[in-house]
C-alpha cells in the first residue's frame, strides 16, 4: 500500500467540485458534490444520536437500495431540527442533484453541517446544484474537500494505492470535524471513494470495521452531533477480482488506514488543539476493555487539560481507566508518557518529571496503558482541551 496524490477523485470514474452558494457568510466554500460514472456498490454509518438531523433520515432512506452515485453535502447550515420543512428541502436538494446529474434521486446521498436550527437556504443551493454539477472534474477533489469544512482549520484528505488480484485499486477519502467529536461518531463527515470491485454483501461489514477502528475510537469534546456520517462508495471501474482471502485483508487494511488518517487528522485539529493525544491500550483480558479504557482516557477533560498544561498528571490518567467501566487489575496497570513510565504496577513510578515535560511539549503526546492480564489491545485519538475550544464554542452564534 502506498499513498498517492489525487484527493477523492483519485480512484477512477470519480468527479467532485466544490463551490460557494451563499450558505456561508464568511463567503467560504459551502457546497460540495462527488460523483461517479457508474453506479457504485455503497454502505453508509451515521450518528447514534436519537436526535437526527433532515439529510441523515434521507440518506438512511437512500442508502437502503445498496447503491449511490453521487453525494450532495453543504456546509454552514445543518439542516436539523427543521421538522417537516427541513425534511422536504433534504429530499429537494437530492432531487435536484439526481436531475442535474440525470442519475436515479435514490442513488443520490445527502450531508449538511453547520448550525442546528435555522432553514437552508434552498433559492442558494439550487442555483450552487446546476454550477457545481457543471464544474466537477477529476480536479475538483480538493475544491469538495474545502466545501464541507466549519470550524475546521485544514482540509481532511487522503488516498491510497494497492494491488488486488494483478489490478491496481485506489481508496481515498476526505472528512470534515473539529468539534461535537464524540465516539459513536461525531460531528463529522467522511466520504469515501475507491475504483475497487467489491462485494455487495460485504462492503457494509468492510466499513464498519474501518469506522469502529478510527471515528469510534476519536473524541475531541464527548459531544455527539446530530448529522455524522461516513459514505463509502465502490464503483468497480479498477476492474479487479471480488476480494478473497489475503486480497480481501488487504482491501480491509486499506480501507482502514485512510478512515485512520482521517480520524486522526479530525482530532489533531480539534477546536482549539495544539496537541494531539493518542492512547494505546494493551494487555487488556478483552477487547472491549481496552476501547473502554482508551476512549475514556482519551476524552477525559482532565487529562485533556493536563495535556494541554504539559503536565505529566498520571493520577488523571489512572482515574480515567477506573470509571470507563473496563474490567481489570488497577495493581496490575503500568502507564507511560512518551516511553516514560509514570506509574508502576498501580503505584507511583519515580520518573524523570523534566523528560516527561518534555515530551508533553511536542504536537503528539502518546500515552501508554498496559493492564498485563491479556492480549487485547485497543487505541483512542484526542486533542487537549485549550482556552480557544471555550471561546470558539462559546461565540459560535456570533
């Protein structure tokens, strides 16, 4: 596997644009498309939270025919808690999609991110569906990319390269996320295109591992948004084989490896971040106890602040595995900050509190949990918690 240039269109048959509407008033990018030549296979995940926003009910509806050929997403209103109205403009904007693009309006999937509450501005984004249908090109992967970002202060974008029976296969993908990140998913998108040939009865499964692997283990403030989702389209234009065997494990860890990136890159810009924290969990009795145990630290205010204070503060650390609800052995724990060992079998280590301090300085602080009672092993992304995270939230409206 390796990576390679391109964006969202690196695979083949892929074209997006994206393009300024009106949504926003900043006068930033705010509509996005991606869209296929043919067809794809298609699996979706989307947020947990009972409280759904209009363009997840649509989308959960769209996505139950197994296909999908283009997605419609804006950035600046969110679409949610609209009632009955909001639902209308939802199936509106794929609608127009699908007839601009003279595709099926089932095949059409649908994203909005940005402020819950008001209506979207349909007169805009009708007018941005015809220019930003008629601009997509193999080019626009970046221009798409840029369209779905809110707080977020760098684009989310990545693609990767295999081989899978003789043919040569592209997976990419491009996010959006900064804030409201939570485990379950978050207040994020990720798109996610390949040219692979997959399996129509498989490619859920395939998603889902990636999305338990990477935005499930991700937590920038534990608030869950009412609009996540990750689409994931396979058109088959690579032509290769269906996975089997050791190509369908490589197809796996392709796909994981870019929803990884990109989960990453969602928590190390984290609204306010300066750090990005990274919490592995080993020797747990099982998995479940380390994802526990690694979302917990990872999302723990107190540990988050300690991090961003550069405070070697083990004590946080301990405390933050101990309410998880994980089952193990606190005597048992040895923890580590940079390769530095702070705690010692459940107990206080001597440790050189200067090298620790150290580490914590840098962009990625690392922090290594190992219970000793087993073989399973699970890792967690954050970012620390800043004076800006408050001040941003606390002037979103304004």
């Amino acid at each position: 596997m390796k990576e390679i240039n391109g964006g969202i269109t690196a695979p083949k048959g892929y074209k997006a644009a994206g393009i300024f509407c009106g949504i926003k008033k900043s006068g930033k990018k705010d509509l996005s498309l991606i869209y296929s030549l043919v067809p794809a296979e298609a699996a979706a995940v989307f947020t947990s939270n009972k409280v759904k926003a209009a363009p997840i009910i649509v989308s959960m509806d769209h996505i139950k025919s197994g296909k999908a050929q283009a997605i419609i997403a804006n950035a600046g209103c969110a679409n949610a808690c609209t009632g009955r109205e909001g639902l209308d403009d939802a199936k509106i904007m794929t609608k127009a999609a699908a007839s601009a693009l003279n595709i099926q309006e089932k095949h059409v999937l649908v994203a909005s991110t940005g402020t819950i509450g008001p209506r979207l501005p349909m007169k805009n984004i009708l007018d941005g569906i015809k220019i930003v249908t008629k601009k997509m090109s193999v080019s626009g992967a970046g221009d798409a990319a840029d369209a779905i970002l809110t707080t977020d202060k760098v684009r989310k974008e990545i693609a990767v390269q295999i081989k899978l029976g003789g043919k040569t296969v592209n997976i990419a993908g491009i996010a959006k996320g900064s804030g409201m990140i939570a485990p379950n998913m978050a207040t994020m998108f990720a798109f996610i295109t390949t040219d692979a040939r997959v399996s129509q009865y498989k490619i859920k499964a395939y998603l889902k591992q990636a999305v338990d692997l990477s935005f499930n283990m991700t937590v920038v403030d534990k608030e869950q948004s009412t609009n996540d989702c990750v689409f994931l389209m396979a058109n088959g234009l690579a032509g290769n084989p269906i996975p089997t065997g050791d190509d369908e494990k490589a197809f796996q860890r392709a796909l994981d490896h870019v929803c990884i990136y990109l989960a990453k890159s969602i928590a190390r810009d984290g609204e306010g971040a300066t750090k990005l924290i990274e919490v592995k969990v080993s020797g747990a009795k099982k998995f479940g106890d380390a994802r526990l145990i690694a979302r917990s630290v990872a999302g723990s205010d107190l540990v988050k602040s300690a991090v961003f204070g550069e405070d070697p503060n083990f004590g946080r650390i301990m405390a933050a595995a101990g309410y998880s609800g994980a089952n193990f052995d606190p005597e048992a724990v040895n923890v580590f900050i940079g390769g530095i060992q702070v705690i010692n079998n459940g107990k206080a280590a001597q440790f050189n509190s200067r090298a620790a301090r150290k580490h914590l300085k840098g962009k990625e602080v690392l922090i290594d949990i190992v219970l000793g009672r087993g073989t399973h092993m699970a890792t967690a992304w954050g970012c620390d918690l800043t004076y800006d995270y408050v001040k941003i939230n606390a002037e979103y409206h304004t």
